[in-house]
C-alpha cells in the first residue's frame, strides 16, 4: 500500500500552518471599537494595526458534528492605553463545546468567564496546555513583548458567539501599571 504524506503540515515551533484547507483571518484594529477600556486612545491608533490572526485547518464543514478543527491564534505585542492587545473572546454558539488551547510562543493571559460573569486567569507561555471546558467564554492576552502563538482545537460544530462579550465585555481587563502586568 502506498504511505502518503498528509494534507497539513504546522512548524512545532510557532504553529504556522500550511497545507489544504488551511485559512487565515486577521483583526484589526478597526476590528475592535468599543472592547477597549480606553477609547481615546483607541481612537487614537491607526484603525488598520494588525492586533492577531488566526490560521485555521478545517478538514470538515464548520458545523459537522463530531468533527475538529486545528488552528493558531497569533496575537501580536502591543496595547490600547495600558490595556494589552487580545482576542475578541466568545462564548461557543453550541454552548457546551470544550476546546484545548496550548501555548507556544510567547507570553500571555487566557480570561476565562462563565455564565454568570466570574472570571479565572491562567499563564500561558510556551508549553502550557489549557482546557477550555464548555459555557466559557474565553480571550486571550498578550502581556509579553514579543509575538504570543497559542495552538488551539475546538469541535467543527462549536461556532462562535461574540454578542454577549461586545455588549458587556469580560468582567476582567489585563493591564500594565506602574510595570506590572494586573487583571483588574
Ligand atoms: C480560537 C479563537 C482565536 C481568535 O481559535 O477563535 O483565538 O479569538 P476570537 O475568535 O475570540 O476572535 C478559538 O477559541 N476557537 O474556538
Ligand atoms: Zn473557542
């Protein structure tokens, strides 16, 4: 029998990805009115500042049950006043989907909040592994100076609903003060 090569292939060190059915989306700062605390200096910035991209491999249609996707969020350094440049975040649009998050390279925060607005914090830094258990949302941070990669795998079908997190954000904003990084 033949032994083929597969369709995809990522770099172990940062997670890049290339191959069939791989996608990129990027965000922008434009992308993001209204998620930041401070809108001066929002309104401030260059509206086309790259804040991350998302490569993503879905093998399957997004919506089939049973099926995984494969992607890496690549968050770029920087910060909107002091707050540190992030995710949108979101709640999955099938609530209970669970996904795993892994860092590679990097430093950052993952926020974490349930339904009824409490939050959790975990690092994430190159080797950290992290479980996105389902009806919770979460966001990423990036609180290093350097670009923050983070590997993820979500369920085709999870979806994504970033209404809740638009209308009344997450509870918890990741900062720098006086030089050190708070979540407050
Ligand atoms: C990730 C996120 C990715 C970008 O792949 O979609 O980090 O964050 P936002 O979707 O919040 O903009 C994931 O959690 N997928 O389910
Ligand atoms: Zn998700």
């Amino acid at each position: 029998m033949i032994i083929k090569n597969p369709s995809v292939e990522f770099s172990k060190q940062n997670g890049m990805l290339k191959g069939e059915n791989v996608s990129k989306s990027i965000r922008k700062l434009k992308d993001m009115d209204g998620f930041y605390e401070d809108e001066e200096a929002f309104h401030a910035m260059d509206p086309e500042t790259v804040l991350y991209e998302v490569e993503a491999y879905a093998p399957v249609e997004s919506g089939t049950e049973g099926g995984l996707f494969f992607g890496t969020s690549f968050i770029n350094p920087g910060k909107v006043g002091n707050e540190y440049f992030m995710t949108k975040g979101h709640f999955h649009e099938i609530l209970n989907r669970a996904e795993y998050y892994w860092g590679l390279e990097g430093e950052g925060v993952l926020v974490f909040m349930d339904e009824e607005g409490n939050n959790s914090l975990q690092h994430v830094y190159p080797g950290s592994l992290h479980y996105v258990p389902g009806k919770i949302a979460h966001r990423l941070v990036n609180t290093g100076s350097t670009k923050l990669a983070v590997g993820a795998c979500w369920p085709a079908d999870a979806g994504h609903q970033y209404g809740p997190i638009a209308e009344k954000g997450f509870g918890v904003r990741v900062k720098e003060i006086g030089g050190k990084i708070l979540a407050e």
